[in-house]
C-alpha cells in the first residue's frame, strides 16, 4: 500500500513538473491563436508612427490569421507606452512600436523605467526618413547657404520651432546650429502638430520637421524646403539636397520598428519577424509608407535590427550634450 501511495504521488509530481515545463513551448506552439495582438504606438494618434502602425496592421493580421490591434499609450516623450510593453507578458501578444525617441532616451532622461536594450528583443526595423529644415515664405531665406549667411550677419534675430525638447528634430537642429556657428533661438512645441501650425502662419520662420506633416505645406508654396537631413535625398523632394550634401556631417533620422518584452520565446520572435517581412510587401503599406516621405526598410535579420539599436543608442549622447538637453 505504501509503495502504491508513493508511486501514486510520484507520478502525480512527475506529471505537475511537465505541466510546468509545457507552457512556453506550447505558447510558441499555438501563437497566435489564443488572442488579439496588440501593437503599442508610444504616441498620440494622428503622427507618422501611429499612421504607419495602422497601415501595417491589416496586412500583417492576414499573414498571422489573427487580429492585430493598434494601441495609442502616449505620454512622457514615449516612455508611458514603451514602460507599459517592458512589464508586459513576455508571450508575443503585446508588441511595442520601437522608434527613434527609444533610441534617445538614455542620453535624455537621468533616469529611465525601462532599459532600452536588456527589456526588450528586437523584431525588425520598418520604415525610416528624414526630417527636413523648412523656411516660411516670409523669412529672407531661399537655401541652406542663405540661411548660413543671413543668421552670421543677424545673430540671434531668427528662431526656429520643433515637436520638443530632446526630439530628434531638436538635436538635429542644435548640431546644425553647432557646426555652422549659428545664433538661431529654439522653440519646443508640444508635438508636431503644433510646431507646423506656427511655421505655416509665419509666427515662426524656421522649422526642423518631420517630413509628413512639413510635406503639403511645401507643396503649396508655403513653406521652402532648404534641406534634408537623412543620408539620402527624399524621392518626393528630389532637388532639396541633404544637408552632408552642403558640407555639414550630420544624419538624424525617423525610423520604426517592432520590438517584444525581453524574455518572449525564440520562436514567436521569428515568427513575428517572417509575419512583418511578408506583410511590408503589400502594396496599399507600401503606399501609405512612401506617401508620409518614408521608405520601407526591413531587417534582415532580428539581429540586425538589434544592432541598429545599438549603435543608434551610442550615437545620441553627443548631440545631447551639443544641444544641452535635459528632460526629467
């Protein structure tokens, strides 16, 4: 009797230790059939991540034969919805869109709840594009180098707008304003949206934008496009030339990914991956991407992206302290 007990309970143990050991496995096993997927836009609606989020959504529902659900958790530059992925469940149903300000934010904040790197398994880069120096069509300025020579000879008599301190835009600004010795005041705005309101009506001169919403107002003559700041021209504005072009070596970007809480099984990385590369091919994405003046791009492997991220984490540092940015 008591061996029967003893066996009994041994393989009632036995058994209770293989359930315990199932779950991941057939979590990566079953995914993505047991829920919605969510993806987590770190902003507001309305801005090129969150356009670019929802374009992405229906094709890549279809390569997964699941729902894909956009979420807006905006607040803190970003780090309200990017704190929000890094506590949740590590099981590929929660997903964060990872972009540029995720990239700056250690060199920004002196202290983060989320560490940018250790947190999180990268999936793929995206899209990416380049912000762009506007004027408004009052201001005396028709090129980068008359804009060079007017603020030398009227230090401190021009200003320029941008979404926020500590933006890429921002950094951008101060290391252009850096490298040709200029006196141009910076104005932070609370988003983008504000920032092109005062640039369009003439209550600022000058702008360092993001390519979509400077676009139209560019188009109608408002505004003059004096350079770009990407490693590339941008195919809607082929004769605005970049601003290494002009002799200044300096690149910020706009750029989207995908990323995962660290800890998500191999597997569901992978597959997330494969399911994002398919669906980037379809071509109303692929529209609605060149339509904002971006370009898809896709990393080849989750690696990669992963090393993006590095060596865009490192890079960020130095354009802070050049701009003397700080937000807390």
């Amino acid at each position: 009797m008591k061996r029967q007990l003893f066996l009994g309970a041994l393989s009632i143990f036995l058994g209770g230790a293989m359930v315990w050991h199932l779950p991941a496995n057939a979590q990566a096993d079953s995914w993505p059939a047991k829920k919605p997927i969510r993806l987590i836009v770190h902003f507001a609606p309305g801005g090129v991540l969150d356009i670019i989020t929802r374009a992405l959504s229906g094709p890549l529902a279809q390569e997964l034969g699941q729902s894909v659900v956009v979420e807006n958790k905006a607040g803190a530059g970003g780090n309200i919805g990017t704190d929000f992925v890094a506590r949740a469940a590590p099981d590929g149903y929660t997903a964060l869109m990872y972009s540029d300000p995720n990239t700056i934010a250690p060199a920004l904040y002196s202290k983060l709840n989320h560490d940018p790197l250790r947190d999180f398994d990268p999936v793929t880069m995206l899209a990416v594009g380049s912000h762009v120096l506007v004027a408004h069509q009052s201001a005396p300025v028709r090129s980068l180098a008359e804009l060079i020579d007017y603020a030398k000879k009227n230090p401190g008599k021009l200003s320029y707008a941008t979404p926020g301190n500590g933006t890429a835009q921002h950094l951008g600004g101060e290391t252009f304003k850096a490298m040709a010795g200029l006196d141009i005041a910076h104005l932070p705005y609370k988003g983008g949206g504000q920032a092109i309101v005062d640039v369009v009506s003439g209550q600022v001169p000058l702008g360092m934008l993001g390519f979509a919403p400077a676009l139209p107002h560019i188009r109608s003559g408002r505004l003059t496009a004096l350079a770009v700041t990407g490693e590339q021209r941008i195919a809607l504005l082929p004769d605005v030339p970049t601003m290494q072009e002009l002799g200044l070596k300096m690149v910020t970007l706009q750029w989207v990914g995908i990323s995962l809480p660290r800890g998500t099984p191999r597997e569901i990385v992978e597959r997330l991956h494969h399911a994002t590369v398919r669906a980037s091919r379809d071509e109303q994405f692929i529209s609605r991407v060149e339509a904002i003046g971006m370009s898809v791009k896709i990393s080849h492997k989750t690696s990669d992206f992963a090393e993006f991220i590095r060596q865009d984490i490192a890079r960020w540092p130095a354009m802070v302290r050049t701009a003397g940015a700080k937000v807390d």
